[in-house]
C-alpha cells in the first residue's frame, strides 16, 4: 500500500500530544498527562483520516509546542507544510529563550523558585545581539558572548578589614549570571536546537577578576565540622520542633551528605539527586560526569558508603525527595543546614563546594596524578586542574621554592 501524505489533504481537529520517555515516568514516578508542557519529551499529533478510514498518530519529529501547534495547523487545512514552520524547526533567539523560562517555571524536576533571573539577563543578551543583526539561536557565537559580558557593570566591594581590606573583587552576581548564561545554552543543545553550546568555550569561562579561589579543608577543619554534628542545635520552631527522632536523622543525613562530598569530589547539587542504584556492591559509585560525558567510577570508604545506604530514603534517592519539593528548594534547604554547621565547627568561608576541593587536593598530594583527577572531576583538560589546585599541591609547591631557593647563590642577596 503506497504511503499516504497526510500533508495534502484536510484533516478534523488535530491534537498535539506529549509521549512521555520511560526516563521521565520515571524521574517523576506520576502521570503527567498527554498534553503536560513541562517536560522535554516527544510529541506527536493525534487525528482522523477519511482516507484510511480511522484514527492516525504522526510524530512530529519536535520537542517544542509552538512548532508542534503549527503543524497540526497544517495537518487540519491540508495544504501541505508551511514553510514558516519548516523554517523554524530551530526557534529564534528569543523564542528559544522563552521556551527555556517556561521550563524552569513549569518542569517539576528543573524548576527553580525564581525564573525571572533568567528572563532577565537572557533578554539584555538578546537585546545587545540584536543590535548586531543577531537574532537566529545557531548564529551565536563565542567571542559575541564574550564582547557583551565585556559591557557588564559589577558592583565594588571594598572590605574595611581583613586580608582584603580596600579590595575591590567581583561580586557573586557576575558568576552567576555567568553560570545561568551557560545553563540556557546547555539547554539548547540538550533540546538539540545546536550541536554545541557557545557559552562552554574556556574563553567564557567564569570570571576571575577579584575572584579568590577557595582553599580546602585541612584536616583539622575536617574533624572539627564532623565534630559539630554530635553540637548540632536541634530546631525549636515549626513542625519539627524539639523533635528528637527528627533531629537525629537530620544529624545522619547531614554527616553522610559531608563525607559523600569529602570522598567523592561530587558538587552539591550532584550529592543531593545521587540515586541509590549508582552505589555498587563493592562501593564503587558510578558517576556521570556532565562537562566530558564520560562514565567514572569512585571509590568509596567502607564507612561512608554504610552511612549512605542507612539513610531512610526510598524513593530511589539518598537525599531528595523529589515528591515534595524541587531541587532548588532542596538545595537552599541543605545550603541553610551546612552554614549552620559551619558556625557551630568555628570555620569561616567555608561552602560545601570546599568539600570537592578537599577531595581533589588530599588525592594530588596523595599521588593522583593530574590527569586521572581531572577524570574523577570531571574536567575535559587537566590543565584546568593544574589551575585550580596547584597552589596547594605540596609536592608541586617544594619544586617552586626550591627552584628560587637555589637561584639565591646567583644573585646579590643586599638588594
């Protein structure tokens, strides 16, 4: 039977609906719904035909709604595909901006409790393109990126005490703007809108005007944050109030959290949506590492890996409960519950992300050589390693003071 082009002939009202991937059943373990717009996932269009006499399904060969509505359009007048929808199977600039603030305000997994941030710094991005003739999203490009954050205006910071006194450094808005700069374009090439995102270039790596970078963990900092848990104020307001069966598992859940971090290297965000099935029999843990795309196993002490799997999680995760609350919300929950810690351990400037430096510098002084920890970091060029942790590479730092020690003999020690 010859194939029919349903293109060329009128069509009844034509549905657009979503075919939800087995990966997202089981991300959000609910219905969603044919026609939910919160996910990424496949669409189709649903209708009858006269002339095969029933009910066909057509995939429409998109992720994106507005191209998916516009070819149901076409289906219902069987005039053929337009060519505006041809056209558009990449959206523009601005429409592919738009589509990725309604993901992180709609989507139950990515969603995050302020979506306007992105709006906003998204549409001075495409506002400064467009006064260059930039309005296509494939037409982008590196060093465009790189000329408008050139414009930016950052706000000066200048301490009136401590090391940095009269300092101007960059303000944490740069970075993040930075950061969510790279989650659209990531976004895109998820989306397969482009094949590869502008924005992952070194030369729009983040920021490092006043930028400090942050030293690791000494061991004696170690033990006094793991020391703090046994001091960890139990809460006296809302619902868990003097709770003690609440506060001890808080306790537990923040210790194993800490040292999975100590001993994996993982950031927060990755700690916190680790699922059970990546923690192996033999504590191995099974990490994909997002900026290579690469597959690598750490290993993990017997004692943090039986503080994971003792954690009263069910739900296919150690930490998030995914159920109640977005990661956004998880994170800034956690994030709370670490700067507690902090304070009780007596440790100032410390963040959780001290904790995967802690793991990249003891490995390096430990003997990792710098390419197998860029592996376990996930870095895509161990030089990037060598920049971030050199300074407090022991073995590293004894080469460079002996190196200036020995040209001492070479040169008049009066001046």
């Amino acid at each position: 039977m010859a194939e029919v082009n349903h293109f060329t002939h009128h069509h009844p009202p034509v549905h657009v609906w979503v075919r939800h991937t087995k990966e997202c059943r089981e991300n959000r373990k609910q219905k969603l719904g044919r026609y939910y717009r919160g996910c990424g996932c496949p669409l189709w269009l649903e209708t009858m035909c006269e002339q095969t006499d029933g009910q066909i399904q057509l995939s429409a060969n998109t992720r994106d709604w507005t191209i998916a509505d516009r070819l149901a359009r076409d289906l219902e007048s069987g005039a053929g595909k337009s060519a505006h929808t041809e056209k558009t199977a990449i959206p523009s600039l601005r429409d592919a901006i738009a589509q990725f603030v309604e993901y992180k305000t709609t989507n139950k997994i990515a969603k995050v409790a302020k979506p306007a941030k992105y709006r906003m710094i998204l549409t001075r991005m495409a506002d400064w393109l467009a006064l260059r003739d930039v309005t296509r999203l494939e037409d982008v490009k590196t060093w465009q990126l790189c000329d408008w954050r050139g414009t930016w205006k950052y706000k000066t910071i200048r301490a009136n005490n401590g090391p940095n006194k009269g300092k101007e450094q960059l303000t944490a808005v740069w970075n993040n703007r930075t950061i969510d700069v790279r989650a659209f374009f990531d976004w895109c090439v998820g989306r397969e809108y482009l094949v590869k995102s502008p924005a992952a270039s070194d030369d729009f790596d983040l920021p490092t005007i006043g930028r400090e970078q942050k030293p690791p963990f000494t061991v004696a900092e170690m033990k006094a944050i793991l020391a703090a848990l046994d001091h960890f104020p139990i809460i006296t307001v809302g619902p868990h109030a003097n709770d003690e069966e609440h506060h001890t598992r808080r306790v537990q859940v923040t210790r194993a959290l800490v040292l999975l971090q100590r001993w994996s290297g993982l950031s927060l965000q990755d700690a916190l949506s680790l699922e059970r099935s990546k923690l192996r029999p033999d504590n191995r843990l099974l990490l994909r590492r997002t900026k290579t795309a690469e597959d690598v196993f750490v290993k993990l002490p017997d004692h943090v890996a039986d503080l994971l799997r003792d954690l009263p999680r069910d739900n296919g995760h150690f930490f998030w409960d995914y159920e109640r609350r977005s990661m956004d919300s998880f994170e800034q929950y956690i994030q709370k519950e670490l700067r507690r810690l902090f304070a009780v351990a007596g440790i100032k400037k410390a963040t959780s992300h001290r904790f995967r430096h802690t793991f990249a510098v003891e490995g390096l002084n430990a003997g990792i050589s710098y390419e197998d920890m860029a592996r376990l970091l996930g870095h895509s060029d161990p030089r990037t390693t060598r920049k971030y942790y050199d300074a407090w590479v022991e073995a590293r730092q004894k080469k460079l003071e002996d190196v200036v020690v020995a040209s001492w003999a070479r040169q008049d020690m009066l001046q």
